[in-house]
DNA sequence: TTATATTATGAACACCATGTTCGTAATTGT
DNA sequence: ACAATTACGAACATGGTGTTCATAATATAA
C-alpha cells in the first residue's frame, strides 16, 4: 500500500494526453478538440482519459501549471533588487515567454479557447505581481495610494492584455519595445505617454 | 415588396429573443442556457430562433450592440475639453454602466460567459478610445512616445480587467473610489501609486 | 516469482443540445 | 382580398459527453 502516484502507467499516460492536447490546439484550434481527438492520438481509449481529467478544461489547465513552473522559476530566482537594477520587470520574461509559444497563447487567448482559462492566466499573474509587489513595498518601507488587490490586477490584466493584442497581430513588435512601451506605460503612466505635462 | 424590416413579427420576435436571454443569463449563467429555454421562455418555436440567429452567441452580440447604443451616445456627446475640465473620463461612465448592470457583466465577464464575448468588448473599448485619445493629441498638437494601438489596448484591458475583478468581488469599492485608482494608476503609472519617488 | 492491487480497455448505453428540413398554418403589408 | 413573408412543430441526423461494467494488462510489493 501508500504506492501514490509512482505507477509509471499514470505518469505515461497523463503525459500522452497533455502532449496530444497541445499539438492538437496547434492544428484544430482549442474549441474544435474533442476528447476523442486526444485519446485517439495518444493512443489511450477514451474511457482513460476520464480516469485522470474531468474535462478538457481540466487537462489544459493542469497541463498550463506545469509548463508555468518553470517560469515561476525564472522570476523567483532573481531579487527585487536585481530587477530594479536593470530597470526591468518580471513582465520582460512574460513576453518573452509568450513569443516563444506564439501560436499556442495566440489560440489559447483569442477567447476561442477555453473559456476560463484567460481568467486562470490573468489571475495568476496578478498572484505573482501581488507578492512582488508587497515584497517591494516593505522593503523600501513604503505605502502605496491604492489597495493591494486593485494594484496587482491592474497589472495583470494590462500586462495579459497587451500580450494578447500582440500576438493576435503577429507581432508587430519586438519584446525589447513591447517591454519599454509597457514599462512606460505602466510606470509613468499614460499622461506622459500622450505628452501631456501634468 | 420592398417591406425591409418593418415586419411587425419579426421585431417582436428578435426583441422576445433578447429579453428571454437576457433574463435567462441572470438566472442560469450563460453556459446553462439552452437555445431552447430561450424559445420556450419567449413562447417561440426553436426553429424560429434559427430564422434570425447562428447561435446564441449572435444573439447575445447583436443585444450587446444594442445595449452600447445608449452608452456610446453619451460618451460622444461631451467634448475632449469637458472630459478634461472634468479632470473624469470616459470610465467613469463605464464603471457606472457596470455598477447599473451588476450581475449580467459579472457573469459575461466572468470569462464563463461565450468565449468571444470579452474580447469583442474590449476590442470596442479599445476602438472607442482610441478614437477619443487620437482626438484629444491632434487638439493639442502632440504625439505619444507609444503606438497609438498600443496604448489604446493597454488602457481598454486595464480598464476592463479592474471593472472585471471589481465585479467578481461584488464591488468592494464605491464607483468614485474605482474612478479614483484607475485615473491614478492609468495617469500617473504605478511608480508613483506604490509611493517610490521616480 | 508470485500474488495482489491498480490501471487501461472497449463496447455499450443514455443523454442532451445542435442545426436542418418540410409541409402547414398564421399573420402581415399592400 | 391577395400575395408574400414569417412562425410553427414534428421529425430527423449528427455528434459529443460522461458513465458503467466486465475483462485484460501491467506494475508494485512481498
């Protein structure tokens, strides 16, 4: 007994089915996958599929946390300090991360795809932007104007928002102005930006 | 012939259709609703809705259209200079319209909504902003360090995202404390919200 | 290696929503 | 009143979903 997860049939086939689903997005779009598309093309019977995942829904999003550990990675290893330094955010790493899986957040963003995960990525972000955040302030020993919680979605929802404009017209620009827009924007605010004084 | 639209019967139809839905989204979410309990609610025959609509979603577009018909006259009937002189802006109004129809954005918004729903929201938002932004330079002769698309995404998903998460949280603020945090945040930048110098 | 528990299988099933067709009835504008 | 348009409803084909169950395959622990 207590044999939890070590069995290499369910690690195998939760694999299959996660790779299957994203190669399929690549090709059909998100909405036009069935669960029979995934099952047939990890060669697992459709009976399995519902042994491990809820809904289609459920398997991208499991599958979404796991390609974002990596990047949780990535920001958490460098210091507040660090990125002040190099008048960078973690944004820069977000729009890189996202030009490197154009075609799949392209899908997954357009709203064609499922419909809560927009929601999902936006809420994750603005977790990660919320503790970066926080853990700014308290080290400058400073108080921001507006709550916490507004603060951080703002970034979020802006940030996501911009990515998904981005892709959605291929890229117009390169990440290196994409982020100096945002982090003007973000940053000075859109009064300067416009190019009015005060 | 000739006889377009004028049809009694088929105003009356569309407009049974949209109300149904509407009342229905409010009661069961916008998944739940069957194309049938909107015809059933409006004491229609489901073949009919097919004679007017593709699908529900068409329909709840084509009710939304009409919905900003009233929003977007009120918004083009003050001048720049009266926004300005106002020291508001036009998301004042958006926030309010917002506050006005609570529980329907908070489920359209919600994400469990139709899929292409808020990205057709915020891409009006968008064009309706950019309109207004590209107005308000040429008036004072100046050019933004940033695309004018840009620019006019970043503040309609910012936007959208606040009033988004305002909502999902049953609004933990009055609609002047939103306009407050959303005119600092999206005007001065968050630099110097979150209190550090520049 | 063997025993036992776990997992994968595939056929079958019930279910429900979708979108279309077609002949008929009702209503409308002229 | 007449011709055109629209609403009707029953029927049908389609297709995906999620579940059940008996069986087979496979992994783990002893």
């Amino acid at each position: 007994m207590s044999r939890r997860k070590t069995d290499r049939r369910v690690l195998r086939t939760r694999r299959q089915l996660q790779e299957s689903l994203m190669s399929l997005v690549l090709e059909k779009g998100y909405d036009a996958v069935t669960v029979e598309d995934i099952t047939e093309r990890a060669d697992l019977g459709r009976t399995t599929f519902y042994l491990h995942y809820k809904d289609k829904d459920d398997l991208l999003l499991q599958s979404l946390e796991t390609v974002y550990d990596d990047l949780v990675e990535q920001i958490q290893q460098r210091t507040v300090d660090e990125w002040v330094a190099d008048g960078q955010g973690p944004w820069t790493l977000a729009f890189r991360h996202a030009a490197d899986n154009a075609r799949f957040y392209q899908i997954i963003l357009s709203g064609q795809g499922g419909s809560v995960i927009k929601n999902r990525v936006q809420n994750y972000i603005a977790a990660t932007a919320q503790r970066t955040i926080s853990q700014l302030t308290q080290e400058l020993g400073v108080t921001p104007s507006v709550p916490l919680e507004v603060l951080s979605h703002y970034i979020a929802s802006s940030l996501l928002g911009l990515i998904a404009w981005w892709l959605q017209h291929d890229q117009p620009y390169t990440v290196a102005e994409m982020d100096a827009y945002f982090r003007q924007l973000a940053m000075q605010g859109t009064t300067q930006v416009i190019g009015i004084g005060l």
